[in-house]
C-alpha cells in the first residue's frame, strides 16, 4: 500500500501581526505551488481572515491553534468551531504540549474539541507526546497510548480515518534536540498499532500520523521517509520562509 500524502503543517505559535501573516502566506504561495506534499499553516486567530484570503487559489490549507467544544455561550475568551468553519479554516491543532501545560489542557477536553471540530466539517491534528522524564523512566509507549486513547473516545472509524495525530516528544520542542529517525518512528508506529487495535487496520492505514520538535530543512526529509510518519508539525522552522520551503519540498 503507498504511503499517505506527506503533510507540512506549521505551528506558528503566538508569532507574527495579521499583516505580517498576510505578507509570509503571499509569499508561501508560490513555493508551495504544484507541492507534493499538503501544505497547512497554523497561525493565531486574529490571523486567520487575512490569511485565508490571501491564501485563495492556493494550496496552502488554514488551522487554527485551539478551539472551545461548545459551539456557544459564556466563555469568555474562547472561540467555537462555527466562528473558524465560517472563517475557512481547515485543521485545528488541539492539545499542544504548550496548551497542556500553560492552560491546564486535559485528554477530557481534547476530547471534547476533537468531536467538536469533525462534527464541524474541520480535521483535529492532535497532539500527543512525553516528557524527558517519562522516557527516561521507559513509560512513552504507555504515556502516548494513554493520550490518544481518550482523545478518540467516541469518535467513529471514519472520524478518526480522517484525522491527523502529531507526535511530539515534549524535550524536543524548541530545542533543536529532534528525536532521531527511529525514535520517531517507533512512537508513531504504536500510535498505529493502537488504532489498529481500537479500530482496525483498514483505519490505521488511512490516518495521519506527523512528528514534530525541532523538524528543520535538513533532517525533514529522512523523518519523513520513515514508514509510519506521514509529515510534519513545525513550530521555529514554519517561520521562515526558506526553511518552510525546504520542508514542504523535502522530497526533491
Ligand atoms: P519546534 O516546535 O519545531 O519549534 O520544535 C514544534 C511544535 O511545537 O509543534
């Protein structure tokens, strides 16, 4: 069976003003034209107008960075899957490390948003990953497991062929430390196995599975050429314009 189509998605953080958000995707666009790979560029709320026009005619596809699951009332601060679906946003990252360990993010809420964007007509990219500490101590394949099992709680076969999973050892966000070609693939191996266990390997085989931390224009091509990673979730190197390039391009 081929391999699934290769995603680059960027994780731009709290990074760039709406204008310069609009001047990067303009300038994106021509790079990832005729691209093999699915180009996604995650970029923070306020962002995401200019940026979805500015990326008409393109095919470079909008996520948003967080989601609330109630679709409206008193949350002050939050923003419902209607307010991006009507925006023309495509992914939503849900469950960053960042947003589990600043904003008390939990597996229930993950949970709650990953069924919130599908019934919404969006794709969650949901993240996932251990600490140094919990590898050290040989519990990764647990920890992951653990995460992915009660995001998907509920949610169909077709759902979760649809969806896309990041994983991202936490100690090599932002640290320039990337996991290695192996260990990379062996975790996004058991999260297939899981999903194969939970839903069958008809399913397995369709979702997504993309590695993220410290993925950069040098190493992007041998990580993803392993078998069980589908792309990439890029934080740092999704900022700049070549670097990016070079990732969407990896393959050539
Ligand atoms: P990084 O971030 O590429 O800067 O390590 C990845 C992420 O947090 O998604």
């Amino acid at each position: 069976m081929s391999k699934r189509v290769i995603m680059a998605a960027g994780n731009w953080k709290m990074n760039k003003t709406p204008k310069e958000a609009v001047e990067f995707v303009s300038q994106l666009k021509d790079i990832a034209a005729g691209a093999e790979s699915e180009v996604v560029v995650g970029v923070p709320f306020v962002c995401i107008p200019g940026v979805v026009e500015a990326a008409k005619g393109s095919n470079i596809k909008v996520a948003a960075q967080n989601v609330h699951w109630e679709a409206s009332g008193a949350y002050t601060g939050e923003v419902s899957c209607g307010m991006l679906k009507e925006l023309g946003v495509n992914y939503v990252i849900i469950g960053h490390s960042e947003r589990r360990e600043y904003f008390g993010e939990t597996n229930e809420m993950i949970n709650k948003k990953a069924k919130a964007i599908l019934e919404s007509g969006m794709i969650p990219i949901i993240c996932c990953g251990e600490t140094l500490t919990q590898r050290e101590q040989g519990v990764t394949s647990e920890h992951v497991r653990y995460q992915i099992k009660i995001a998907l709680l509920g949610l169909s076969a077709e759902e979760v062929s649809r969806i896309v999973i990041a994983y991202e050892p936490i100690w090599a966000i932002g640290t320039g430390k990337t996991a290695t070609n192996e260990q990379a693939e062996e975790v996004c191996a058991i999260i297939r196995q899981l999903i194969a266990e939970l839903y069958g390997s008809d399913v397995s085989e369709k979702t997504r599975i993309l590695y993220g931390g410290s993925v950069n224009a040098s190493n992007a091509k041998e990580l993803f050429a392993m078998p069980n990673i589908d792309g990439g979730l890029v934080g740092g190197a999704s900022l700049k314009l070549d670097a990016f390039g070079k990732i969407i391009r990896h393959y050539e």
